[in-house]
DNA sequence: TATCGTAGTGTTTTT
DNA sequence: CACTACGATA
C-alpha cells in the first residue's frame, strides 16, 4: 500500500469513528478516545459524564485504539477508502472486513467492569451500551461496588469460611445483632450509643481495619468499647453466615488480598475498569480497584470533588485528590463546560462552592444562555413554604410544563411531612423517593426473614425475628435457653430447636418448637419445589402470617396488601431473572436496592427527595427547601469546618440539579421535631448574594397587625393537616399519588372563582380573590382580605363562600 | 407468655 | 413528635 494511500484510509477512519458518537467538544473527545493507562476524568455536574463513559466503553469494544493508531490490520486498498467515504457519506454499508478494519486490539466485552454508585445507574448506563453496541453489551459488566462484591463473594466466600448462601445484613439487622453484643460483653450505652458504636465500626471496615488492629490501636476508653463491640459483632456475623454492608467490600479486599491465586482470576476477567462517582469511595474501596487493576493498569475513573458528599459514610476525598500520586502517569482530562443548566444557575453554584478550600478548583461555564434569575421565596412557615411551592408548580403547569418536569429537594426527608399534606389536599400528584423504603416495613421484613432462614439456616438472629412471629407460645425464656444449649454445642440455634425432644430445659416449649420445625421443613420441601412467587405465598400461608394480619382488621388488611406486592415483586423477579432466578437471587436484590432505584421519571408526577438521593438526577425545575441555619447546613455540621464544606457540596449538588429554573425558599419559622423554632437564614444564601435573587416575601409576614388570628387559624390548620398526612400514608403508603380530595374535605367545591370576587372565609373573614390558579385538580385562589392581608388557598378546602 | 400502657429518648444524609 | 424499651398486669 502506498503511504499515500494509507495516510487517507487512516485520516477516513478517524473520520467514521468519531462520526459514530455525535458530538463532542475536544475535552471529552479526549476523554473517549484514551484507551489505556489510568485516566481521571473531572466531571463538573452537567457535563455530560455519562455520555463521555458510554461513549468511551462503546469505542473499548468497537475500535480499540484505532482513532489514534497507525496500525491497520490486514491490508487497506483502494476500494476500501472507497468504503470508508461512502460509510461517512451514509451512503455504506459496514461490513465484517470495514469493521475489522476500523479496529484495533478492540476490548472483549466481558474483560470491562463498569462501577457505578446505585443499581440504578447501573442499569442506564447498561440500557445506553445496548442502543450502540447491541448484544456485545451483554457481556460488560456494569454494577455498583456492593453487587460486584457479592457476586464475588457468593463464589469465593468459603476462602474466607463464610458459607456461599451467606445473608446479607441490613442496617435493622446490624442494630440487633449489635444490641444482642451488648447484652453479651455487658456493655452500657450509656457510654456509647449502639449507633454510634455501629458506625464507628463501619469506619473501621472502611479504613481496612480489623478487630484485632482496632483493639492494638486502642488506647482511649470509647476506642476500646469499639474494639470490643467491634470484635464481638464480628464474631456474631461470622457464625450466623451473615455479612453486613460494608463486609462486601471489606471481605472482598481482604480475599484478594490473601489469597493472590484469586485476585489473578479477576485481574484477569476484568482488564478494563471504569468507576463513576469516584469522589464518593472510600479507602476500602480505592484498595478493592488499585487491586483489581494492579495488572492491567487501565483504569478510568470519573467524578467530581465538588460533589463528594458522603464523607459521613466513609467516603475519602483524598481518593479523587491523589489520583495522580496513586496511579503514577495518569492522564487528567476536566470538562468544565455544562450542558445542562443556565448562567444565572450555574453562577449560583459557582458562588456558592468557591467558599470552600481544598478542592481542585474548576469553573463551570454553558452557553445555554442567561435564564431567569434564581428565584427566593421568604415563607412565613412550612406550611406557608409548600403553598408557594404548589401554585409556582401551578403557574408552570399552565405554561406548559408537565408535572414530571418539578422536583422538590430537601436537607432531611422529615420536611417532606408538610410539603406531602399540602401536595395531597391540592391534588397534586406526588412521588416520595426514600424515607421509609417498602422492604423496611414489618411484615415484608418478616417475610423476607423467613425466605432468609429457609436460604441460611444458620442465621440466628433473622430466625429469632420469626420464631415467634405470628405468636407461636416460643417466648424469650424458652429462646435463651435454646441459645445457651447451642453455644454449649457451639452449633445454630436451628439445630437445637430441631432435637427439642434431647434437651429437658425445652420441655415446656416443646409443642410449640416441633410445630415451628415443622413449618420450617415443609417450607425448605416447597423452596425445592416451588417456583419463587408461589413459595412466597406459601410462606405466607404456612406460617400463620395471613391469618395473623386477617385477624386484625383495617391495619392488617393494608399490610396483606403490601404483602401482596412483595409477592409481585418476586414475580417481577422470577420473570426477568428466567431460569437464573434463585431464592438467594432475590434476596441479595432485596437487600442491595435502594430508594432511587426505584424512581420511574417517565411517571408524571412531581418528585420529592433529599438532595443526597438526587446526586445523578436533572430536572428543569428544581425547589430547594428549607434553607435555614440548623436545617440546611444542618445543626449537627455547625461547628465543624469539614461537614460545613460536606453542606455545602451538597448544596452545590442541589443547585446544578436545576435545568431552567431554581426556586430557593426558607421559613421565618419551622416545625421541626416538635418544637416551633426561629432559625436565621442560611449561609449559602448570603453566599449567593441577594442581589442576584429574585425575591419574595411572604404576605402574611407584611401584616404584623393581624398575626395574631392567623397564628390562631394557622394552628388549627396544622393539626388538621397532621391528621390528614397521618390517614393519608396509613392508606396509601409513602409512596404513590396523592388521593383525590374527598368528599368530605371539599368545603369551597364546586364554586369557580375569578378575580374580583367578593368572597367569605370563615376563618379569615372577607376578601377579594385577587388571582385564581387551576392546577390539577383543584385551584389555588389568592385573596386580599380585609383584615387578615394577603394569603393562598385551595378552593376545594378552604372554608369559602361567595360574599354578596 | 402476651399485651397494654407509660416513660424516656433521640432525632441527617445511605449502599 | 414518634418510636422503642421496659414494666406491670391478665
């Protein structure tokens, strides 16, 4: 081939493969197009992360490192530039000898892992791989760091001496098996709160710390109780075959890290590693990746320091920070161009996130254009805070804007209380992400205990959960004899129970024992047997559960009903899964979903979640609530510098969320925890500066004179909205759409108001409607009344009437 | 052994 | 305010 000729095909190639990923500006083309070594990629919020990852794995598979090579395999001749002019023109076809020509060492698909922060995301970024690579997709492996160590795990625990079934603890089942520590050691907490202890165990397994180093190190008296807690809890999870969240990663470093014959295994199978929200890992697992890709040395990682806010967890920004000293010769690409958000938001962000030191330092810049400026609402209360919430939903509804499009923000989900009841009286369609998370309520934990036992018979504690659950006469004297027979034998409490007739100490509980027995074996014969949803019936059935909820009424006739849907959900399941579906299957599902996982952003409804659980998201209008001293930064951060810079990444993450529009609010006063408090604005709105605010009081704090009725009228409000919230979440649980207004809410129903309207407001007194705002399902009516200033209502709830 | 009532307590963010 | 843990009683 002539050099001449070579030169073009080469310069044609380069062309075909970036015309195959769209656009890209020079940085993240840079990005896409470094195919091996380590590589940090600064991500600025908005910045087109995840298409510069898809795009990067996508040209791993397709091109290898053709975009810059000289290297053609096989050899190109006249025709083939031909080819290649045609393919750009759109006029070719790619065939199998362009596309081995386009290639060079190509990535097998199933040598990349891809490593991202939720199942979630996980789950996107598989879903964009298969649009542009088809069925290669299959073959990468993209999941979070927990769900790529228990799949580790469940092959590799018995290194370890952990059984393969092992049962994955949640935090519910961390307390208890902590609480039963306690009570063994004879530790108070008085001197170290159960929690406290957990999390400072936690800590521990993040920094690679073992029982024993902990208890070398020790040297205070509170360190020495987290040794003790530490190597007592430790020793429980190990008998009961049980591994806490923050054993998957630590397990999994320690097995890599002793046995060097596994580790090759996985070096091997994953010779390309990518990890997404890298400010967000911790020690543990920095060591599990520098680990993984001790061998190959290709590793990618993406994320961004301003964002990092999960330092409460473990997570160490020194990860991101020292990119360069821990893998020597990395490349540093920055995208600092944002694609999402307007200038007056991204200024807002800017000001605020500059007050922190210790940050790599980048500026984020759009053309997107100018915006509106950001929006501050002065509430007079909570209350106050969500009505100017929903007629600005109102307002942009009737622009054109869908409901799907808002999304409501705040620092703790307690706040989420006053914005639901007032979302629900409305008729405004809502969806809470978090809080209380379906697999957390009671009966389906019970459920999933009973799945768990029949999986891991040696757990002891998830069967203590059940045992006497439904009531079965097997109380706690019974279980603490049982206990202290199978420590003497040093077995499980299961094997005990199931020779009662040997031990006389069981003699008065041993009817009850051998019908649990009982129970159990013929729920271990029906997970044989069984398919998945319909052993989750049984188990139901079998186990007393459904006659125990049936027995109880309206309570027990919704908690049937969410047993119900945990049936649906194993069906989901066993569906999707085929015949990989498995009992253990499920349970690790279970156990590793979290709150996002679940947010369907095609439902068009507004959300409402924490800022930490919308890190990942965008939306075109975002609210930010609560901005307030003590709530946001939040009281816990005030005297520390560290989680005062943590608030204030948090912040930062609220305000790039925010597409067109940022809406910022805080209450002059706040019910929080029961106490009504008076909290200063908060520091982060300084830091933006009012004078790049659009601001707006709120008009019941313009009337001093008339504070005091309203005070009055407000309280009676309160309780009324407490109880209803209360019915409300018992009805439908915590999630879901807000119910319709009933019957017996509707007061002012039925009337259509208009400006200039002479209306009657029991509470209130007369007024004139000023404004009338439909929004689904009912309006917001603002009234001028005479003695009572300015305030917003429902009109299917408010006490109002035509004057005359 | 189970259930009911009361007193006390701790309240951030989450895989 | 809401939940838990513990104690008294049937």
């Amino acid at each position: 081939m002539s050099s001449e000729l070579e030169k073009r095909f080469l310069s044609l190639r380069k062309q075909v493969i970036e015309a195959s990923f769209g656009r890209l500006n020079p940085v993240q083309r840079d990005a896409v197009f470094t195919v091996n070594g380590p590589l940090l990629i600064l991500a600025g919020a908005g910045s087109g992360k995840t298409t510069v990852l898809v795009n990067r794995i996508a040209n791993l598979v397709r091109y290898g490192t053709a975009h810059d090579s000289d290297k053609i395999f096989g050899t190109a001749g006249e025709e083939d530039v031909a080819a290649l002019e045609a393919l750009l023109k759109d006029g070719g076809k790619l065939t199998a000898r362009l596309a081995s020509l386009l290639s060079v060492n190509a990535v097998r698909p199933w040598h990349v892992l891809a490593i991202t922060f939720t199942n979630k995301a996980a789950g996107e970024l598989k879903t964009r791989l298969e649009a542009m690579l088809g069925s290669d997709a299959q073959d990468i492996a993209a999941s979070t760091f927990h769900s790529a160590c228990v799949r580790i795990l469940r092959r590799e625990a018995e290194h370890l001496g952990y059984p393969k079934s092992f049962t994955i603890y949640d935090s519910d089942d961390s307390l208890r098996a902590m609480k039963e520590v306690y009570k063994q050691y004879n530790i108070d907490d008085k001197f170290l709160p159960v929690k406290s202890a957990l999390s400072a165990i936690g800590r521990l397994k993040d920094q690679m710390v073992s029982p024993a180093a902990a208890a070398a190190q020790a040297s205070e008296y509170r360190t020495k109780l987290v040794a003790t807690a530490y190597e007592g809890y430790a020793k429980r999870l190990f008998s009961a075959g049980a591994l806490d969240f923050d054993d998957l990663i630590y397990q999994t470093v320690l097995l890599f890290q002793e046995h060097p014959d596994v580790l090759e295994y996985y070096r091997d199978r994953w010779q390309y590693i990518l990890v997404d929200e890298y400010q967000d890992t911790s020690v543990a697992q920095f060591l599990l990746v520098s680990l993984l890709a001790g061998g190959h040395n290709n590793i990618c990682v993406v994320g961004d320091d301003d964002q990092s806010i999960y330092r409460f967890r473990g997570a160490t920004i020194e990860n991101i920070l020292s990119f360069e000293q821990h893998f020597p010769g990395a490349k540093v690409v920055r995208l600092e161009q944002n694609y999402r958000s307007t200038t007056s938001i991204l200024d807002a962000a800017n000001r605020v996130i500059k007050n922190n030191v210790g940050r790599k330092g980048k500026t984020l810049w759009t053309d997107n254009g100018e915006g509106d400026r950001v929006c501050l609402y002065r509430a007079d209360n909570e209350q106050d805070e969500a009505a100017h919430i929903a007629s600005v939903i109102g307002q942009n509804l009737k622009n054109g804007a869908h409901l799907r499009d808002h999304a409501v923000l705040y620092r703790m989900n307690a706040q989420s209380g006053p914005i639901e009841t007032y979302f629900a009286r409305a008729g405004i369609p809502y969806k809470i992400v978090g809080g209380h998370r379906f697999f957390d309520r009671k009966e389906v934990k019970d459920i999933i205990s009973y799945l768990s036992v029949i999986a891991n018979p040696r757990d002891d504690l998830r069967l203590r959960r059940i045992i006497n659950e439904p009531a079965r006469k097997i109380g706690a004297a019974t279980l603490d004899a049982a206990a202290g027979i199978a420590a003497g034998l040093g077995c499980g409490l299961m094997e005990v129970i199931a020779e009662a007739q040997n031990y006389p100490a069981l003699g008065r509980a041993l009817v009850p024992l051998k019908n649990f027995c009982a129970i159990c074996d013929d729920l271990t014969a029906a997970a044989q047997e069984q398919p998945l949803d319909e052993l989750v019936s049984t188990v139901i059935d079998r186990s007393g559960y459904r006659q125990m909820l049936e027995a109880q009424g309206e309570e027990g006739r919704t908690r049937l009903e969410n047993l119900g849907e945990l049936v649906s959900s194993v069906k989901t399941y066993a569906d999707e899964k085929g015949d990989e579906a498995s009992l253990e299957g499920y349970l690790e599902e279970v156990a590793l979903i979290s709150d996002i996982d679940g947010y369907d952003e095609e439902a068009d409804t507004v959300v409402m979640m924490t800022m930490h659980a919308a890190k990942g998201l965008e939306f075109d209008y975002v609210f930010l609530v609560g901005l307030e001293e003590g709530v946001f930064p939040g009281e816990m951060s005030r005297y520390s510098d560290e989680d005062l810079e943590e608030e204030r990444r948090l912040c930062y993450v609220g305000i790039t969320r925010a597409k067109k529009e940022l809406y910022l609010s805080c209450a002059r006063t706040r019910m929080i925890f029961g106490q009504t408090k008076r909290n200063p604005e908060s520091r982060f709105l300084t830091e933006i500066g009012e004078g790049e605010l659009q601001v707006e009081e709120s008009p019941v704090a313009a009337m001093a004179t008339t504070r005091i009725s309203a005070g009055a009228a407000r309280q009676r409000e309160t309780t009324r909205q407490a109880e209803s919230f209360r019915s409300f979440t018992a009805r439908s649980g915590l999630t879901g759409t807000a119910p319709r207004p009933t019957a017996a809410a509707k007061r002012g129903a039925g009337i259509a108001f208009k400006p200039g309207d002479l209306v009657e407001h029991k509470v209130f007194g007369r007024g004139t409607v000023l404004k009338v705002t439909p929004i689904a399902g009912d309006t917001i009516v603002e009234i001028r009344f005479d003695t009572a200033g300015v305030k917003k209502t429902m009109a299917n709830y408010a006490p109002l009437t035509l004057a005359h």
